[in-house]
C-alpha cells in the first residue's frame, strides 16, 4: 500500500500545484544577490534532510515585512526541493481555512504533517505564521490551540523512514518570538525590502514598465530630484507593493513616470514634491 | 455551468440594487472638488483592476468622520464601476447581519468572496468595518473571527481569470490600524467633512431649502453674526448630519432660518448666542 | 396583505397599552417648565418624521438620573406621537427579557424594528439602554451582541415608504457615550431632577398630600429651618425618589410633616437635624 | 382561578415555612433596642405595601457584619408582614440554588417574582445577595446574569393589583453598591454587631448559660480583667458567633467561663491573657 | 426507609475507610505535644455537635505547610468522632475528581453534603481546598462554581435533627481567606513543620531508621556540624518530606547518616558541607 | 484477571517501545560526568521505590534548557529502570495529545496512571510540561484542566500493593514553579548544556564528524582563534542544537570545518569573523 499512498501524496500535491503559481504570479525577480542567496540556503537545507540520518528534520523561518515577496520566496524553495526529489509538498495557509474553528483549523494542520509522513520525502509550507494562530494586535489575541499545534508538530520527528523539510513564513518576528515559537525552528533566513534606486531600476526594466521616452524622463527626474538621490536613504518598499505602485501608474498614460516616481515616494513616506 | 452562474450572479446584484438607493437617498451633491476627486479615483483603481495582469486585486479604504457620507460615496464608486462593466456588485453591511454570531459572520462574508469569484470582473463593498468586527471601545472588545476573515480576505488573490475591486468604510481609521488591517487595503482615501459657510451654503442651494426671503435672512445673519465669518475655523459637520439640522428647521416654519442657524452652531460646539 | 399586516400591528400595540399605564402610573406632573419642554421637542420630532422625505429615520435618548422620570416621559412622548397618527408604538424593555440570553435579547430587540417596519409610521421605546446591553460596572461588562444590534438599528434607514421614531432612555450617559452609542442618536435630551423646595411644593399640592394644619406646620418648617432655605442649594431629588418620601411619611399620620421633611434631608444627603 | 392560584401560593409558601423556623434557630434576643426599631420599621413598610395606592412595590435592604444576625431579623419582619395579612412569603436564598447554572438561578429567581404576582399581598426575602450573585472578591468574579435579574425584578412594579414587599439581606454593602444595586433600594436598615459587655450579659442571660457559681467566677473576671472593663472599645462580635463560642465553651465543664472570656476575647482580636 | 438510608450510609462510609488507610500510610507520630493537642481539639467539637441544640453545624480548617500531615490528622479526627458515635463519615478529596467539570465536581461536593444529612451525626472532610477550587496562581484561577458550593455548604444548617461535622484542610490559607472563605469556618487550627532536631530524632528513632552503629554516628554529626546545633533556627521540614529524606538515604547503605543529614540540610534551604 | 492485566500492560508497553528509539535517535554521548550521575541518580530512585515500603510514590524532574537532552535521558531512565524489573513504562507527551480538547488531555493523563495501577511497579515519563499545559507565555495562558490533573496525580499514592516512578521533563522551570507544581515533586535534576570546547570535541570524535585532515584544520582554528580559547566563557549550547550544527556544516563538503565553527559561533552568540 505503499503505492497507494504515493498515489494519494501525488494527487494531493497536484491539489496545490495550482495554487503555486498565483503564489509567485509576477516571478521572482533577481533585484539583489540576497534573493539568490536565499533560494540557495533553501536548497542546502532540502539536501541535508535527504542525506542526514541524524536530521531526518529541520525548519526554515522566512522572516520579513509585508510584502517583501516571502510567500513567493518560499514556494520558490519548495518547488526546487520538488526538483531534488522531494515528491509531496503541502502549502498550509490560513486562505484555505477562513472561517474555520480554531479546532478545525489545528487539526487541518495536524493533517497536512500526518499526510506528509507517507512520502518519504516531504516538504511543508506553513503561510503566514500569524494568520494561522488568528493574531490580533490588541489584546493581544490569538488560537492557542493553534500555536500549541505548531508548537508540537515543528519539533515531532517524522515516524522511522520518514523526512522532512518546514518552510514557515512570517511578517510578525516578534510575535512568533513572544509566543516561544523562536525555539521551533532551526534555521531563520530574513528577506529584506528593496532599499535603493538601483534596485527599483532593476525591477522596472525586468517588467518592461516604460517606453524608451518615459526612460529618458526617469532618468532625468531620478538624477535630479534630492529624494531619490543616492544619498537618500528613504527608499524602503517590498517588492509587492512595488508591483502595485508601477501597475497604478500605468492607467495614467499622460504622465506615467510622474505619477509612479510620486507614489513611490509618499510610499516611502515623503512629503517632497515633484517637478 | 458560467452561464448559470452569471445568472446566480445577476440575480444577486439584483437583490442588493434595491437597498443601493436607500444608500444613497439624497444623491451626492457636489459641495467641493474632493467629492468628485474620491469618485475619480476610484473609477481609475476599477480601470487598472480591469486592465492590468499583475493586479488581478485591488483594495480601497474609505475613511472619514462619522455621517461624512461614506457610504453614499462607496455605492457610488460601486456603481460607476459597474457601468464601466463589472457585472457583480455586492454589499456586505451590519445591517443584515444583525444578530448573526461571529461564525455566521464571518461565513456570510467569505460567501460574498466566493460568490465574485463566479464573475470575471467583481466590485465587493465593505461598509463599516468597525461594525462588521463588532467593535466596542470598552475592553476593547471586537470579532477576532471577522477580523481574522477579513484580513484574509483582503489580501486573497481571486482564482486564475477572476478580478476584484474591494471597497471598504470606516469612521475608526484608528481602530482599524491596530488591528493590523492597514497593510490590508492598497490605497486609503479620507472623505472629508464640511468646514466652510461657502459649503454648507452649496449643499443649501442644492436642495432649495429657502424662500427667497429666508434666503436674505440668512445672508444677514451670516454676514453679521461673528460664529458664521470666513475667519471662524469652527465650521466642522457631515453632510449626513447637514442634512439632518435642515430638516429639523423646516418643522418650524416660522422662524426655520434662525433654528437652522442655531442648531448648526451647536452641533459645530459652539456656544455664542444668535440675535 | 397590508391589512393583515396592520391588524397585527394594532394588536402588538394594544399588548403594550396596558403595561404604558403603569409606566405613567403617577401621572404627568408640571413641577417646572423643563417638563412640557421636553414634551413639547418630543411632538416636533414626531412631525419631522412624518413630514420629511430627507430624514425617514429620527432617534431622541433621553437621559438623566435615576429616578428622575425619564421612563414616564418617554412614554407619553410616544403617546403624543400615536394621537399625531403613528399607529404603531412598541416599548423593548429589559422587564419583559429577563432571564433571556443575549442571543434572545437582540433578536428580540431587532424582532420590534422589524415589527415597526410594518406600520408606515411607528414609535419604538427602547427603555433603560444600560439595562438592556447587562451593564455592570465591575469589569465593566456588558452584552456585546445587543450593544452591536443597537449601534445598527438605531442608525438603519427603514424600507423605502416607511417611517420611524426613536426614544430612547438612560441614567449612565457616560456609558452610553463611551460604548460609542452617543454617534448613534440624532437628538439629546436632559431630564432634571428637583431641585428648589418651590418644585417640591407644587408636587406636594398637586397630589394633595397634606390637611390644612400640616400645610401649616409644613410651611413654617421650611421658612424657619436653614436647609429649606432658598438660599441651600442642596435640594436635588428625582421625582419617583420624592413620590416614595411622600408615601412613606404618609404612614406615620402623627407627625407625617416632620416625617417628610426629615427624610427629604436624608435623601439630600444632609445631617441637620429638624426641631 | 384566583383560588387555584391562591392555593398554589399557600402550598408554595408551607413549604417554605419550615425552613424558616431553621433560620431563626436561636430565636431573637433582644440585646439592644435597636433590635426591636429594625423590626418596627420592617413593619411600617409592610403597612405602607399594604396602604399606599401610589407605591406598590417597597423595598428594603438589610446590611451588616458576617454573623450578626441580618437572615434571621429579615424571616422575623416577613413573618410579621405575614400576621398584617401578606398571604405570600417565599425565600430566596442560595441554599437552595447550589450548583445550578447561572441561567437556572437567573430563572428561579424570576420564578419566585412571578409566583408572587399571583397573590395581591406579597412578600419575597433575598437572603445574602452577594451568594446568589456567585461573588468571589478575586476578580472580581460574579454572575452578571443574575445581577441583571436582580436589577429588573428589584425595580419592576407588579401587575395592575398586586403589591409586593422585597427584603434583600448582604454582609457585603459595598459590593452591593459597586455593581449599581444601591439605586435598586428604597430603604436601607444596618443590622449592628454587639459592642458593649452588657449586651453580652443580656445574651447570656437569655439562652441561661452558666450556674449561678458560674455567674459570679463571671462576674470577679469582668469586673477585674481590663480587657472586659467598660472603658475597653473592644468588643465586636456578632450574635452568631456569640452563640457558638457559648456552646463551645459549655462542652469544658470544669472551666466554662474562664474558657467562654479566653475565647471572646481572642474573638475580637486580642491578645492579653486570663489570670 | 431510616434503616435504608442507614444502611446506605453505613456502605459508603465502607467504601471509603479503605482509602483512610492510605492517607495515615505512616501513621501518627507524636513528635511535639501539638500534634496531640490538635487531636483533642478536633474531638472536643464531635461533641460540641454531638451535645449542643444551638449548633447543630460546626465546621474546622486545618492549616499548614505542604506536607505538615495535615491530611492525616484531618482523617485521624474523622476517625476519633467515628469512635465517639459518628455512624457517618465521608472523604471529599480532589483525588477522586480528576478530571470533572467544574459542574460535577460542585455536584460531587453537594452530594457528600446531602448523604450526610442521612445519618443523625456525620462527619465530612474536605481535603485541599484549594485542589478541589482548581486554583492556579497565575491568574490567579479557580472554579468560582466549587468556591461558591463551598461558601454556600460550609453554612448551611442541617436538616432539623441533623448533625454535621466538617473538618477542612489547606496549605493555602491566604487563597482560601482572599477568596472570603474565612467567615465559612468556625474554628481554625494550624499543623506545624518540625523545626528541632530533637523533634527530628523522635521520628528516626520511631521508625527505627538507624542501626546501633548508623546512631553513633548521627550523634558525632549532629553535636559536632554547626548547622544541627540548637542555636541553629534553619530547621524546618514537613513530617512527610522528612520521612521521604530517610527512605531515600536508606538506599545508600554506606553512607546512609550523611547522606540523610546532608539531604535535610539541602531541603531546610542550606549551603553548609558536611564533613 | 492480574494475568490479563499484564497482558494488557506489556501490549501498552510495547507499543511505546517504538517511539522510545527515536526518542534516543542519536544514544546517550558522555560528554560530561553529569550526563552519567543523572542516569544513577535516576536508578537510585527506581530502586527506592521498588524496596521502601513508606514511599510507594517517588517523582522526579528533569529540568534544564531547550535542547539540552531532557527527553532522551528521561527515556533511558526509564529503561534502565524497565531493566531493573519495572514491566511498565508509560510515555505521556504533548506529541501524542495533538488537537484535543483540554477535557481530552486531562484524561487522557488520568488514563496513563490508571493504566500503570494494574501493574505493582510502574514508570510514567511525563515530558515537556510546559506543553502539556498548552503554556503560552503571553497571557500567560495554559490549560488549569491539564495543571490541576498533574498536581493531584503528581501525589497521589497507588492503591496498596503499587508502586510508581514519575519522571518529568521541562524547559520551563520558573513556569513549573510559578504554576505550583513545584511542591509536587520529590527530587529535582538539572541537566545542563555543553560550556566547554573539550565537550564539544567529545561529541565530534564520538560521532565521527571529522576526516583526518579536517581534524587538523579544525585543531589549527580552535587553538589560534580567541572565540575558542579556553578562557571564553560563551560557550553554551545543548547537546541537540550541537548535533543540528554538525549535520548542516557536513552538507558543505568543501569548508566542513569553518562552517561548522562558524555556525557553532553564531549559536553561541557572537560576531567575530573567522579567517
Ligand atoms: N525577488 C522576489 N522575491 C519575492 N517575490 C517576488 C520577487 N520578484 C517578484 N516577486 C513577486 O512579488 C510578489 C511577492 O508577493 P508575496 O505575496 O510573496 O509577498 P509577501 O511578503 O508574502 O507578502 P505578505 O507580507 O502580504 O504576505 C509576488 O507576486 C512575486 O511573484
Ligand atoms: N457629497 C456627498 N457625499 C456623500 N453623501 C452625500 C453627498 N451629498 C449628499 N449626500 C447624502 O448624505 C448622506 C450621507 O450619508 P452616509 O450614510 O453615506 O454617511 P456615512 O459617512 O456613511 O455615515 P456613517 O458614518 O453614519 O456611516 C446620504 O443620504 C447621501 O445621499
Ligand atoms: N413630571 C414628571 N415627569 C416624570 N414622571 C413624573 C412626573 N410627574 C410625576 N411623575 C411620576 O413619577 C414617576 C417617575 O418614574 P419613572 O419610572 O418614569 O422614573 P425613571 O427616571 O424612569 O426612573 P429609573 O431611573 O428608575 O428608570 C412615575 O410614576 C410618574 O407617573
Ligand atoms: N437579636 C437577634 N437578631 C438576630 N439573630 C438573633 C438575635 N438573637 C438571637 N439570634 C439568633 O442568632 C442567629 C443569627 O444568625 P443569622 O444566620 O441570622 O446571622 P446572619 O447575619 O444572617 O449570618 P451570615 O452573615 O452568616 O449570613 C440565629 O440563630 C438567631 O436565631
Ligand atoms: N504527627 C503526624 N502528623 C501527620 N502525619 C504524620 C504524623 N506522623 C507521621 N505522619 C505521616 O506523615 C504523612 C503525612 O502526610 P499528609 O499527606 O498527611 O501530609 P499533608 O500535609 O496532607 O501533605 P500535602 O500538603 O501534600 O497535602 C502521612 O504518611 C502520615 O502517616
Ligand atoms: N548525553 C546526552 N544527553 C541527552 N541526549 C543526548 C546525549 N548525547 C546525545 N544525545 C542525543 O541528543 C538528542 C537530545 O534531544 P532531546 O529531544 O532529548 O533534547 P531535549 O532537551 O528534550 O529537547 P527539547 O528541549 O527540544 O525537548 C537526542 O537525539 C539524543 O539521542
Ligand atoms: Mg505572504
Ligand atoms: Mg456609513
Ligand atoms: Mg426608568
Ligand atoms: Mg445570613
Ligand atoms: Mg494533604
Ligand atoms: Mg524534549
């Protein structure tokens, strides 16, 4: 029945494959060699659990701001750990579980870990940490039932033959922190926002956002204006929100670059104005 | 099985194009150019959710005082974009949720999701956050399931094809902030209150609220009494409010310009006498 | 089936008319001008209703302390209204919820608006909100299932063609304005205790409490003790409070004057003694 | 079926009459004149119930130290009340409650309220407040269901035609006004704790506790040892307390009274020593 | 039905007797002439109840240090009034609760109270209140429904003709006075620590914890280490960790002396080394 | 039906054994003469009980950081005992109880000791307390179910003819003591993390980790860098984080050693760069 099971680990992979994709629906853009050096570490540790027999378990915390692109990063991880020969991953996320009891919701995850152990090789994707424990500021409010799941279930080993890779995702560090979770997880990998013009430039000419006369116009107004000056260092924007600044300016035919380069900077939280 | 969910759809818009008017039942009058900018703005976020590729979802916040006119505001941005060809408009409001518990709640909202996801292009109004979240100030005490649900929801992207403009209420801008639902919403636009005699002297005109003589008291008493001079930043009322001290003069038809009067400056908190 | 409709409006009506006696079970007395005023505010806001295409929905809490009227007030406010053709009156009250639990109380609460909505022009009482929302001050606690089903209700516009008057009462202003009910209410109303022994007088007189040679006994007390002075500005009194003191010295018919006078003191809160 | 429901009323008290004898077990000694002035004006309200068309409902609160004698005083009043010509006595007490939810006490309470209105002359005892509220000082904690109860019922007049006495008894006044029950009151009685050696003696006196050798070891002790000096303000206890430390003392035949003084005044707190 | 009730009783007093062997499992050594004085106490008020009409209800509090005996001497007492006539005696004890709700352990407690009132004299001991209360520190948390079960039961006279005993136990006796528990109790005995060695050789020598040799020297340590000398006030020990101490020093059959007395050092709180 | 019952016990037994191995994944090393005196401590107590007729219950725990090897000592504990004729060990942990309800826990706890009555020597391993009681530190919050099952079956003696060794493990001493479990154990041992470079050189001989030539790259680092001199006292790692290191560094075949050092660095705390 081992077969069997595989089966079942295939189709149940297959559920999400398709959800994957809108997971990293704009790419992964190479703004920074941190982005690579992520993916690479991630990598490092899918190799690890496939070779040690003394780590047949280990967890990945992705930590960063909203919207710094750590969903994306990390179904990135899974898929290439997929590729090294990881046949079941399993993305769990408070999408899928809206609405449900805080009973529901511990044993839907308990579930994804139990699924996982019939694959000999398995990966798990925990979205949003905070989510999942239904985190509220004031308060402040959260399932312990939840965190007392994720709590256990990052520490259990995998039953004899079995190994596994968790790659936890997280906006709220030190929530996870405050809440004991620090000591879950094995390893923390921090993806950052994009923090210089260079880097914006990057990602503009990776999407094709201007024609050859908008360029001209971003390149003079960016030399020119003081805010978006090398020295400045007031540029702090994930790459999430970025995406959304240029598909806005975008309606504005007329006055594209001025308008992008002007939300970008009350984005940043600027009050100079432009030309 | 798409033709008979836009049917399903269709009749649900339906339903709600009813309880549209009544929202907006004494039209948006034109008392200053932030009116029209508002509905603008909100007209270009339903082009770019239309348009672009790498914004499939995009959310707005309405936010502003109490009675500013907020919710004639969303339901009108709502229905511009429906001429601009969104099919499925849905309200989701308080008012028909009393008395549901916070798990019937919260499953009426995400039905409102999964219902615009059977339409290509969607327009969801969320009116009165504060509201939905059951929020009291003392304690304070709120839905952590709603809240939970809504936090989720806002962010959710659409399945493959499906697009979502969401346009959301609330007079507690703070309320909604610490609760952790500011990184929720992409674009947040304040409605204004009215704050000079020149516009509530508008809002007067447009709904002909004078004779021609209580028209020359009025201007007596506005040029001479101090409480009403250009000078006096005391000025501070919602339309919704305005229209209620309008009508509360009218009863008494003897002396309606001297109770208006009056009544305003007391509901801006002031505490001069009139002549 | 609007006949229908009306015949059970008038039944639920004439339910109540009978318990609204007792509400009023002293009578109406005129210790002072503020009475008929409030009433008289009352009778505008009524017509308002009816008159006014532009405010279909007016709410008035009446609020003072405890003891002071308000419920009696409230009630003939409402039937003022019914004798200016508002066939529909309902009072909710927590008299006839005891023992509910807060699920049964907001839908009993929401049961009497949507009762109202039958009638093209209803009165609702909502009686002793504090009492209604299960305030306690320890905590503080309180129902937030009915506070929420208020903060809806008493702001939601009845169907088009229908027409609706609130009179709300309270003792705990400041709870209800810190439960963030004070947004809820387009009128307020102050209803005063008694504070002058002239008020005290024309109480005692209009209920004929005393013989003639008590009349005597009664004045010169009040000429000659220093408390009754009107100089003492310590006569503070609802006037339920003063009915009560009135009945008790009334048992003690040898000296039922300084009976009187002596616990009026008492419950002024002094420590003078009477000759 | 006014005689069904009077028979019904005359079972329903029966019952209780037993358990009334038990609550005044040591009958009432009359150590103080304030003993009998308690009683006096219990029975002045009873009249006034009885008499006064303008106030049908009365009621009293009976406050004062642990032990000191408040349940039986309050069964003492009711059962005079009952020779006035009050056919219906019922008792309220948490003795009869234990276990049940707070709902089940909110209903029996109720109930007790409900059966009452059935007889035209009524009177109901609340004993010990704070028990049928659940208090615990930790918190603190309390049923807010049963308080709300106690709020309407306290306060909500009888049908058409009935008249009802409430006696309520608590050792703990100030809880009782913290939560807002003190407005529930029309009368306030203290029940006062022995202060003085006389009233002692009364009691001993009364119940013949010592032989007459026993008298006079009693009488060298008190009138030699200054702990029992009448310049000493020492002395509080309740006649509850006295009564067991009398029995107690009795069991140590060779030493009754010096064991009696010795225990007395370890009693209230002191720490000097017999001879 | 008296010999069934009797009956009845006479078989649950069986059931429990076996468990009051194990609660004296070593049983009562006379270590000071308290412990002796604490038991004379308990039986002088078997016969308070046993004798006296005017307190049919006496109720008792041992309190003390965790491990002191308490349990012990409360069942010893039990045990004595047994002897003396009482045909009733029953055990409430968190160890057969485990595991309840709060609602049936309420129920449970209420239950011991009414099979008591079967029997003519019983006899209830109520070990630990603070486990049967659920209480927790932190919080601090408790079953407020057992606190009032226990506030309401510990007062409640018996049945005319009834007699009861209660003898309670804590080593919380600030718990149980901050929850008002303190009024409930009639007498209140403190259980001490051993804090001589001379109390301590008493219980070895009882026990036959030492061979000739082994005493030999426990005398040369105990007259020559400061820690044992008389002067030294740091001794201070429960009968039961004392006797833990020397069953886990006999294992150690070579050093069996020192390891006892540098064990009670360690527990009594010192850094002294033995020689 | 005892034959049964062991039956039933050694099916139960045998049914933990599995999961015991993995408990110990990767054996006992004996990095440190403490790691040996726990093991003989723990034999000591197991004989106690096996011999000693005054102490049928002895309970232990094993308290010390995350990682530092509690669980796995605790199993061989238990195994040495099991070879010391304990034919029941019981292993109750937080892995097993996943997403029950706090009734569901508790009983199953109960269901373990009730278990280890059938057999006359019994070993229970309670592992993680902290987890048990769904702990959370902010709140805090912990489940008072699970909390008071573990205080009173901490205590409680087996029936007569039954003996019990309770071994538990934290990482969380000051909660176990802030709760009030502290008084319910007999016997406390701290087991303590690697603070010394020759431990950790131990554990990488003992496990293989190094070829030749990195042994001597890894002495060469050791012994010129100052972080590892053997005057830095930061040094401070468990046992399991150690063997995490070890693996991770071995995925990096080319600079094992630096890597290794390196990240042992970082655990430890510290910034200085390797050459
Ligand atoms: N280098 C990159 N890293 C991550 N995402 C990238 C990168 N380049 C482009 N993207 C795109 O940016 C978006 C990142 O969104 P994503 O949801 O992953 O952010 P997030 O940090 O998870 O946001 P949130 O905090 O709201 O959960 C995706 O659409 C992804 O395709
Ligand atoms: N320019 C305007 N903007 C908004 N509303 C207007 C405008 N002109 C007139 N109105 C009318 O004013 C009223 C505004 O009420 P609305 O309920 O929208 O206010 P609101 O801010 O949502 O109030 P609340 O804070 O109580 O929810 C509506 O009746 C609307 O028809
Ligand atoms: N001018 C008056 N205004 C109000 N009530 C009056 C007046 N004159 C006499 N009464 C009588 O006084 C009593 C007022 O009691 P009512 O219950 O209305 O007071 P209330 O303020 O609602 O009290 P509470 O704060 O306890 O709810 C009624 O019996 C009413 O008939
Ligand atoms: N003058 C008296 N007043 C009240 N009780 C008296 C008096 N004289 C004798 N007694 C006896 O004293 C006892 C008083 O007990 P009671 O239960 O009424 O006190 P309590 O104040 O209600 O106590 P608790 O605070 O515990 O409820 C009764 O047995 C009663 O018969
Ligand atoms: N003088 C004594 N008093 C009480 N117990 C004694 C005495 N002498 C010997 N013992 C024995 O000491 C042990 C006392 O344990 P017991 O359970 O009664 O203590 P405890 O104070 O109830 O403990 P805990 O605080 O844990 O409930 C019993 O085994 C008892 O037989
Ligand atoms: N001397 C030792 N003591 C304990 N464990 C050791 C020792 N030597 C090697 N190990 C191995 O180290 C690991 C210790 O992990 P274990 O789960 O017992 O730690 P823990 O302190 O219980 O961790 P946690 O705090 O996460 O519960 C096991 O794999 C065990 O085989
Ligand atoms: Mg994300
Ligand atoms: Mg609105
Ligand atoms: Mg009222
Ligand atoms: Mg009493
Ligand atoms: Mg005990
Ligand atoms: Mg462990």
């Amino acid at each position: 029945d081992f077969q069997l099971a595989l089966l079942e680990v295939k189709s149940a992979f297959g559920a999400d494959q398709d959800s994957f994709e809108s997971m990293v629906l704009n790419g992964i853009i190479n703004w920074s060699p941190a982005v690579q050096s992520i993916l690479t570490e991630g990598l490092l540790h899918a190799k690890q659990v496939k070779n040690s027999a003394r780590t047949p378990l280990v967890s990945v915390l992705l930590e960063g701001p909203v919207g710094s692109g750590k969903t994306a990063l990390a179904v990135k991880m899974a898929l290439q750990a997929q590729e090294a020969g990881f046949p079941f991953v399993r993305l769990v996320s408070a999408e899928k579980l809206v609405g449900m009891t805080e009973a529901a919701k511990s044993s839907a995850i308990a579930k994804a870990f139990d699924d996982s152990y019939k694959s000999p090789l398995s990966v798990i994707i925990i979205d949003e940490i905070e989510r999942l424990l239904d985190y509220a500021p004031i308060g402040p409010r959260f399932s312990n039932s939840v965190l007392q799941t994720l709590l256990v279930l990052a520490k259990r080993l995998p039953p004899t033959g079995r190994k596994l890779l968790i790659i936890a995702t997280t906006s709220h560090a030190n929530v996870v922190n405050s809440l004991g979770l620090e000591d879950a997880f094995d390893v923390r990998l921090t993806v950052p926002n994009l923090n210089k013009m260079d880097q914006v430039r990057t990602v503009l000419k990776e999407i094709d956002a201007f024609t050859e006369q908008e360029w001209r116009d971003y390149d003079k107004y960016t030399r020119t204006l003081p805010f978006f000056s090398t020295a400045n260092p007031h540029i702090w924007i994930g790459i999430k929100k970025l995406l959304m600044l240029i598909e806005m300016a975008a309606q504005d035919e007329s006055s594209k670059v001025v308008k992008f380069l002007s939300s970008l900077q009350d984005a940043c939280g600027q009050m100079d104005t432009l030309g």
